[in-house]
C-alpha cells in the first residue's frame, strides 16, 4: 500500500481496544461531563436539532442541621430523587436498549497448540437492535466458552448464543433465547454517518462502577482507520468523548436519540488525550447485511493489490500519463486474487466503479471531503464484480473484477479455529500467523520476531490458496532427536526433496514416508535428518512424557 506494512502496526500499537479485551490493553483516560445534551433535551432547553447546549446543573443535597455538638451523632443527608433529573433520564427509551456483556474467554495456547490457556471473564457493553439481535465487539467475545446479557436495571443474565463474529471490522452479534429478555425494550434506530463538529454522545458500561455511564463529545475526523483488533482498514470516526476500559461494544448516538456508531478503540499516546474511535454506520449496516445475504458472516473484501502514489509529475510522464489523467500505480498483485486474472503490475489505475481515483488514492467523499478509494472496494460484498479501468503501455482498458477475501501467507487471525500442529520425534510443526507471533515473542513481535518471519509478513504473497508457513516451533528434547533441541521458529522448505505446500501436506508426506531417512530442508540451508524408523516408533513415548494427547491437530485428519 501507500504506506508501509511496518508503520501500519506501529500505529496500531498506539490504539487500544476500548473494552476489557483480549489482547488489546484497556483504554484509560477521565470521564468527560456526562450525558448533557440528553438531559437538556428532556428539560425542554436543546431542541432535537441542536448541536449543542450548556452542562447538567450540578447535583445538590439537602443540607444537614448546622454545627452539630461533637457528641451528637451526624443528621442524615437527605437526596432529593428529583433534583438529580433521575425520572428524566430513565425517560429516555434508547438508553433501555444499551445492554453489559459479560464473557468467559478460553484463549488458544499457540506456543503449546495442543492445550488451552486458563480462563478469564471480561465485561463490555452493547445494544439491542432489531430482529432480537444484540451487537458488541468481536474483542468482546472472541475465543468464548460463556456470554451472558444483562438489561439495564435488570438483576438477571441472559445466556446469549453468538450468531457472527466479524473480526476485520470488530463487530460482533449475539441473540438470547429467552423471550423474557426481549420484553418492553424498543431497538435501537440506526442514523446516517455523521458530519465534523456534530455532538455525539458515547453509552455504556466502562470502568470505574456497575451503572450506565454517557460521555459526550463532537466528531472530529471521518476518514479511513486502522482497526487494531482487526489489523484491517476501513471507515472509522474520531470523537473526542472519553471512551474507556468496558465502553467496547457500547452504541454512541447523535442529538436525535439515532445509533450512529459502535464505540471500539481509543488511542493512547503520551501527546494526546480523549482521542475515541467508533465504527460508523456503513460499516456496521455492511456487518448486518452480509450475515443476512449468506446466513453467516464472510466479510470485507478487497481487490487485491498493492499500490503507489503517482503525485511526481516525471513519474506521470514516465509512464504515459496524459495531463488529464489521474490515478495510482499497481504495484503488485496477489496471484489468489481474482483480480490477478485482469490486472498486471505497473498498471495504472484510473477509477473503480465508474469514481475516478486522484493520484494520491483518494475519491470524492461527500461535499468538501475526499477519503481512500479502498472505501469504494469495502462497500462491495465478497464475490461482487466492480468496472475497473487501467492505463496500460498508453492503452485504456476496462474490466469485471471480482472482488473477495484476501488470502494472506501469513493470516491476521485464525478465525476462532485452533492452533494446528503436528509432531514427530518431538519436533513441533506449526503454521505462522499473527497469533503464533504474538504469542512467540510478545505485543513487540513486528520488532522482536526473525527478520525472515517478518518479511514473509509484510511482503510475501501465497502463491496457491491453500499455502502456508511452516516452521519448526520446538524440538522437544529426546533421544531420537539429539543435536537439534535449538532449532526455534525455522521455516521447513521441503521434506525428502519435496516442496512443503501447508501442514497437512507435511504431515501427510511423513506418514506415508517409506525411505530409510526422513530428510527436512530449513532456510538458512540447515538440515534436520532422522531415522524413518526410529522416530516414528519414539513418537508415543515422547507424547506420554509431555502430556500430549496427540500427535497432530484434529484437522489435520479430516
């Protein structure tokens, strides 16, 4: 892309998840003046279009008796229900609809794949939405063995069952079994995307007590944003209201009571201060109607290229660009993709969909506003076809490109499956990803990790869709493999002159093995080779003695 794999996740590293996640840290910060605008609104002194208004009168008590003898004891401090606006604000029908979530998380080992790690339990917010449906953020959730909803006012938990989880855009959505639940609450309405300065005002269950809490704040910026849990790019707003630890999930609502965006991730940075993000409208509608076309969530497409900005005029002329063209440069593309069937590197892309794209990337964006083509290919659904037009060798050529899923060598996520590994002689087999990483060498793993892991990140594609890096993890240490307990993190090239496509296909290949020497190639021209024989037959023996209940995943045997 324009900006380089490296420096995207140093900005991410910067942004938290807003809820008591599961990697992300918990966003910290001061609340902000709460719930303001919606009070006034009750009280009669903001009208519903009005963008903003003066602060909740300061809460009074009823003073005690005056100098009270110091043997006396101390009058009763009466609260006058009234005077603190609580009948006002359980007025309000949307904040009914803003629900806690309370999860048991059971993460994934990826260091050890064949055991889990010990369990947990997060707390986070979300809201009702039409059809019985609740939404939250998939760092809410994920790796769940227990989800529970709680109505506002309500001392009972609802077990919730999970019906999608959209990691890219950190969205996930819920429903409860139990009519009950759904008694007497009115869904929340959907607004559309809103406007820079406009108020804004962030519900939910955040850090710091167990009752509601509203913060309040304007949009700051609409623009293109590094989802941190999702290590994807889509549309996001920035809000300067206060979003804390347990804010995950929450809704944030415009001056007219309307769900305007999913409160996700904050960012934290020694130079700034209650800077929010919430996931707005397009995207979560994007969420609904993708599970609602194919019963389950696929989510957000791309086109599957790489690209470069043309804004050097000799690089324009270079290339043949005529003065009034405009447009960005492919710089490679993903042999999985579809769009490698059409579009060819140094290809010069001129509009997506009929919108002509700039030569720093972007299009027009609502009036006065500009934003990354990359929108453009978000708001399609994963196998939809979108009109590209190319400038090539001077030639301007259109085509029908699907656009899907990428395929990544190295995947962001594992999508909520288990680890994979295999096992022979003691030495662990596991395929690379972003976990594996994490979990390997820590939160830093785009600094700490081999140079070579990192590069395959950042700039390898998988040639074939079922590729995958492999790597020797660990060579538990026994007899049979003596002289290779170092071997750490090495990708495995080939098994006895065999290309390794994926796990499976090792697995298969070592089972099946019938020559005298299992022979493993490793980068760095390193060299595992073994006795066929020998380690097949000290295989169990090495498993008992670390507790391992088997020698490969389970599905590595479908």
């Amino acid at each position: 892309m324009a900006t380089t794999e490296r420096s995207k996740r140093q900005w991410q590293r910067a942004l938290d998840c807003a809820g008591n996640g599961i990697r992300p840290k918990q966003a910290g910060g001061e609340a902000s003046s709460s719930g303001k605008l919606l009070t006034e609104r009750k009280q009669g002194k903001v009208s519903s279009s009005s963008k903003s208004g003066a602060g909740v009168p300061k809460p009074t008590r009823a003073k005690a008796s005056s100098q009270p003898s110091s043997k006396a004891p101390i009058p009763a401090v009466v609260l006058d229900d009234a005077e603190f606006g609580a009948e006002e604000v359980d007025d309000l029908p949307f904040l009914d609809a803003v629900v806690k979530v309370f999860c048991i998380h059971t993460e994934p080992n990826f260091s050890l794949p064949w055991q889990r790690k010990r369990q947990f339990s997060t707390n986070s917010s979300g809201f009702i939405i039409g059809g019985n449906r609740v939404l939250t953020n998939a760092h809410s959730v994920e790796h769940h063995t227990q989800v529970k909803v709680k109505r506002r006012g309500s001392d009972i938990k609802f077990v919730a069952a999970v019906l999608a989880i959209g990691t890219e855009c950190d969205i996930a959505m819920l429903t409860i079994n139990d009519d009950s639940f759904w008694r007497g609450v009115t869904p929340v309405e959907f607004g559309a995307l809103p406007r820079l300065q406009d108020p804004i005002t962030v519900v939910g269950y955040p850090i710091g007590g167990d009752t509601i809490s509203v913060t309040s704040g304007v949009v700051s910026r609409i623009e293109i944003t590094s989802y941190v849990h999702g290590a994807s790019e889509l549309l996001g707003v920035q809000i300067d209201a206060a979003i804390n630890a347990g804010n995950s999930g929450g809704p944030s609502f415009n001056d007219r009571g309307q769900c305007i965006g999913i409160a996700f991730q904050s960012l934290k940075h020694e130079d700034c201060e209650n800077i929010g993000y919430v996931i707005p409208t397009p995207v979560i509608s994007h969420f609904i109607m993708d599970y609602e076309r194919h019963g389950h969530y696929t989510g957000f497409p791309v086109l599957g290229i790489e690209w470069q900005r043309m804004e050097n005029p000799d690089l324009r002329r270079a290339v043949g660009m005529k003065a009034n063209q405009k447009g960005v440069r492919i710089r490679r593309v993903e042999p999985t993709a579809p769009a490698a069937r059409h579009l060819r590197s140094s290809d010069i892309l001129l509009s997506f969909d009929g919108v002509d794209i700039a030569n720093d990337g972007t299009v027009p964006f609502r009036s006065g506003e500009r934003i990354g083509f990359t929108y453009l290919v978000s708001q399609k659904y994963t196998g939809q076809r979108a009109r590209v037009r190319v400038l090539r060798s001077g030639q301007i050529i259109e085509n029908a490109v699907e656009v899907t899923i990428p395929k990544r060598l190295v995947p962001a996520h594992n999508k909520g499956r288990p680890p994979s590994y295999y096992i022979v002689a003691g030495i662990v087999f596991a395929a690379v990803s972003v976990p594996y990483l994490r979990s390997e060498y820590g939160k830093d793993y785009d600094y700490d990790a081999p140079v070579k892991l990192l590069d395959k990140l950042m700039h390898n594609f998988a040639q074939t869709e079922d590729e995958q890096l492999v790597v020797i993890s660990q060579v538990l240490a026994a007899d049979a493999n003596i002289g290779y307990e170092d071997i750490v993190n090495t990708q495995i090239i080939a098994f006895n002159g065999t290309a390794v496509r994926n796990l499976k296909h090792l697995a298969h290949m070592v089972d099946n093995c019938n020559d005298g020497f299992m022979r493993f190639d490793l980068e760095y021209q390193q060299m595992i080779v073994l006795d066929a024989q020998v380690a097949k037959s000290a295989t169990p023996e090495i498993l008992s003695m670390h507790c391992i209940p088997s020698a490969m995943s389970d599905d590595l045997r479908t």
